[in-house]
C-alpha cells in the first residue's frame, strides 16, 4: 500500500523551503509519496516534477503523517489542513520558540528518518469548538488548538464584555478582550496576557482578560466540561473581532455572543521525545535551573 506524507512548509523563509526539498527527496528514496498543499506547490516544485496536491490527487484521510517544517504558526496550519483526519503532526522548529515542535533544523536527517520508520508515540491535545451567534441563531462556527480570542478592533479604546461559566454570568468589564484557552495554549497569547501555564496533558479550559478595568478580572482555569462565554454587551456601538489561533474570526457586534466547548476532535501530535513538558518549558523559555539538586541531592 502506497504510504503518502503531507510536507508543510513556513513559506516565506528560504531556510524552510530548503528543508522542505531535503524532506521531500528523502521521501521519494523511501518510496512514501510527498503531499504538499495546492498553495505550496509552485513554492516546492524544484524538488520533483510529480509532486501530489492534497485533496486533489490524494485526500487528506490518506495522509499517514504531517511533517512540519516553520513555527507553531506553520504547525496551526497544517492543523488546519489535516482537521478532521487520524494523521498526526510532527514539528520541525524553524522559528524562535516553537513550543509545538518536536525537534529542530540540526536534527532534520534523524527526525525524517523516525518518521519513515513509523517511530514516534501520539500525543492527542484538547481543542476547543467555538460557536458564535446573535439573536438565537449561529452566524459563525469554527475551532482552535491554542486559543480563541475576542478583542477590540477598528480603534476603539475598549469593548464591554460579560463572561459566563456553565449558563452563569461571573464578571463584567470594559477590556482589550479574553482569550480562550486550551493547555496547548496557555504558553501562546494565553502566557503572554498573564495567565498560568497549565501542562498540556491536564484536561483544562482557560479564561483570561486582556487588560480588564475591573477589580476582579483574574484568569480563571475551569473543567474541561464546562462551557464558556463571552458575551459583547450591547448598550453601546462597539467593534469586536473574534479570532481562533490567529487564522479563523469573524467581526462581532453587540449582542453577539461566543461560546467555547471542549471540541470532540483532538489534535494529534507526533512525539520523538518522552521528555517531560518541565523541560520543554524551561529549554524553550531558557529558564534558569541553576542551583537545583534533585530528589538525591545531586547538582544540576
């Protein structure tokens, strides 16, 4: 049975599209045929002449494997391109952070050498599904790895919103906005808005305010069951914008309302690594370990 591999590419970096090649041509030695996205294959047509499109010469249901070459962004990509489907992703970080990566650029050789040899574990990350509508009826249906996020937009100074855990209001405020969190992200806009970082195998959804005037606006960490809520207040014209990993949104007006779930398809990511997330979280943010011991009293 012929195995297909999708390939996806940071695209305005010669560095990945490089990478991308060197992937492909390993490939084809192998006898795996390459899948690129249709926006992707004039970019990476310099590394075969019969390159497949993805669902166009092969559906996505066939891919056995994304091999990620770029950031998280790139990985949220190919989230995209893969939604849906039993394939996982395995991230190859040519960016700064790259926390959804597996490995990185000096390691490419061995990693499409795993990947060929079916020699990776699983690891299946929460999503949310996200849901937005107006008067009763849904105008906006979509979904998000890392987070779902409802801001200010056209310059205003604030919006009002009133949030909701499980059908009850706990809090409203004039803010910048709440993001909507999964545990994959609270290291993305989640982290960098003050919220916890919550390891990603605990089952979790986050809410927390962006620059709230109000004395209670902490983040608040809630059951993976529960739904949450934001509702744009609609006493005054205000301009909103919800966006879902930074790639999917939709305007919103007063009255509108987002509501976020725990979405019934997971992300799968390929692991290399059975490292524990606590050194991914202190190698990615070079956190100072300097001092520690251990359980045994040895030095670090």
């Amino acid at each position: 049975m012929t195995r297909h591999m999708l390939v996806v590419s940071h695209s305005n970096r010669a560095e990945a599209v490089d990478a991308s090649v060197q992937v492909i041509q390993s490939l084809l030695a192998s006898d795996i045929t390459p899948v690129v996205a249709a926006e992707q294959q004039e970019m990476l047509r310099g590394a075969t002449d019969t390159l497949a499109v993805l669902n166009q010469d092969v559906s996505a249901h066939d891919i056995e494997l994304a091999i990620v070459l770029g950031g998280d962004g790139t990985i949220l990509l190919a989230a995209e391109l893969l939604r849906g489907t039993q394939a996982p992703l395995l991230g190859v970080n040519l960016g700064h952070v790259g926390f959804l990566a597996e490995s990185e650029r000096d390691d490419l050789a061995h990693t499409v050498e795993r990947a060929i040899a079916r020699d990776y574990d699983v690891d299946e990350r929460l999503a949310l599904d996200v849901v937005v509508t107006k008067d009763g009826s849904e105008i906006f249906h979509t979904w998000a790895l890392n987070e779902a996020t409802v801001e200010k937009a056209g310059g205003v100074r604030m919006i009002e919103l009133v949030l909701e855990v499980d059908g009850r209001p706990v809090s409203s405020f004039g803010c910048d906005g709440v993001v909507l969190s999964t545990p994959t992200g609270s290291t993305a806009y989640s982290f960098s808005a003050g919220g916890p970082v919550v390891w990603p195998q605990v089952k979790a959804l986050l809410m927390v305010p962006l620059s709230a005037h109000a004395l209670f606006s902490r983040p608040l960490v809630v059951d993976p069951e529960s739904t949450l809520a934001v509702e744009v207040a609609g006493r005054i014209q205000q301009e909103a914008v919800l966006w879902c990993d930074g790639r999917r949104g939709c305007e919103l007006t007063p009255g509108s309302r987002v509501s976020v779930t725990q979405s019934s398809q997971p992300v799968r990511l390929a692991r290399l690594h059975p490292a524990p997330f606590s050194d991914r979280l202190v190698r990615k943010f070079t956190l100072p370990v300097t001092g520690w011991r251990g359980p045994d009293g040895s030095p670090s």
